[in-house]
C-alpha cells in the first residue's frame, strides 16, 4: 500500500468513506481539504451504467458552465476569410486556416486546450486527427466544435466561458473539471449541477438499470466525497 504524507492523512479523516454526502455537504468539507498551496481544480467523477462498447450506450456532449472552470482557455479555430476575422474579434487565441493546420502537421504544434472548426474545414483539418484526436482536440459536431460560418463567434465565447466536453470513458465513467477551489459554493454547485443534469437529459434509451450509479468530487489533491445521487439528480432537475 503507498504512504501517504502527513497531510492527506489528515484532510482523509474528514471524509467518512461509508457515507454519501449531499452536495452542499460535500462541498463544504471539500473546501477544508483542499489546503494545497495552489489553486487546486475541482473534479467530479459520475459513474453510469452504460456500456461504452455499444455505440448506442455512448455519452458524449458538452456543457456551458454557468460560472466556467477557472482556467484561461486558449481556442484555436480552423477558419477563413469572414469567419475567421469573426473568430478573432470573439477572442480566439489562434486562427487560420491551411496555415495552422501545416504547423500542427509539420511541427505538431497543439499549444492550445480546445479547437473549433467551420465545417467547410473539416476535410482539410482530418488531415491532422492523428495529431488531434489523441489529445482531445479533434473538432467534433456532437460537442459544438464544429460549426457553420455565422456560429463560429458564438461558439468562441461559450468555450472561452466556461464550455466543457465530456465522454464517458471505457469504464463507464464521466470525468471533469468543474471548477476551482477558489470559487464559491454556490458557484461550484451550479456547475456541479449543469453536468449533471446534461448527463440526466443524455441518458441512452438502451441502457438497462440503474443509469446514475455514483458521484463523487475530489480536489486536485484531495480526498474523494462520494455524494448521495438521487440528491443530486433531485437538484438539478429542480434547477431547471
């Protein structure tokens, strides 16, 4: 078993592992614990009862934050001529078109967090999925990267804001960001909630069960609080 220092063993004997928290509990205890000398991200872990190897059974979206990660986002947007102009009037860190996608080709250049693509680009921008798509960085229509002409601005300001893709992961887990410990609890909650009840709203018909099997939300550095589920699908369907 690995050791642990002095000071996870301590914020751990705050969080009873047999119990399930709601969340304005857990976020309380998970502000004592997140005592790093950084601004630790706050991440949640939701375990669904799908099967990710049945493309039916596959989750995946995006979510707009309502008070956003925490984290400066550099966008890189695949565009030309008028929307590339609108691009960068909405505050994209890079844009261009051919241009860019040779340095990532050439250079395997990927200094940038998310990538949006007009769809007249998409062909050209295939070319570098090999370099993308490892990374998470790969322009996808299911989670709004990748987009007509005209939507192009609105689509840098929702992820320069806060917009989050997520996709569950071969173990039928959901794993994010959803914020900063420095953030509020009500701040926090409201994301918390977002997430979950955009993966109440993405349930697949096929799946069988149980769909929302657990919860749980951990500091960068701290300890995991499981939280009480059918409390939280109760608030955020109550959010709405």
């Amino acid at each position: 078993m690995p050791n642990t220092g002095k000071r996870f063993q301590a914020i751990r004997q705050k969080v009873d592992s047999d119990r399930r928290y709601s969340l304005d509990e857990a976020l309380e205890i998970m502000k004592e614990t997140a005592t790093a000398k950084f601004d630790e991200s706050v991440d949640i872990a939701v375990r669904l009862g799908v099967n990710p190897r049945q493309a039916d059974q596959m989750v995946r979206g995006a979510v707009a934050l309502p008070h956003g990660t925490g984290k400066v986002i550099r966008v890189a947007v695949f565009a030309e001529g008028d929307a590339a102009r609108a691009a960068e009037e909405a505050g994209a860190d890079y844009v261009g078109g051919m241009q860019l996608i040779q340095k990532i080709q050439t250079e395997g250049w990927t200094e940038f967090d998310k990538a949006i693509a007009v769809r007249a680009m998409m062909a050209k921008v295939g070319r570098i999925g090999r370099i993308l798509g490892p990374r998470g960085l790969m322009p996808n229509p299911k989670t709004g990267t990748v987009v007509a002409p005209e939507a192009v601005a609105e689509a840098v300001r929702e992820v320069k804001g806060g917009r989050i893709d997520f996709r569950v992961e071969k173990a039928g887990i959901v794993h994010t960001s959803v914020g900063k410990a420095s953030m509020t609890n009500d701040q926090l909650r409201d994301n918390v909630l977002a997430l979950i009840g955009t993966l109440v709203r993405l349930k697949p018909s096929t799946a069988k069960g149980v769909y929302m099997r657990s919860v749980a939300l951990s500091t960068t550095m701290g300890p995991g609080i499981r939280l009480d589920t059918n409390d939280v699908i109760r608030a955020s369907s109550e959010r709405r």
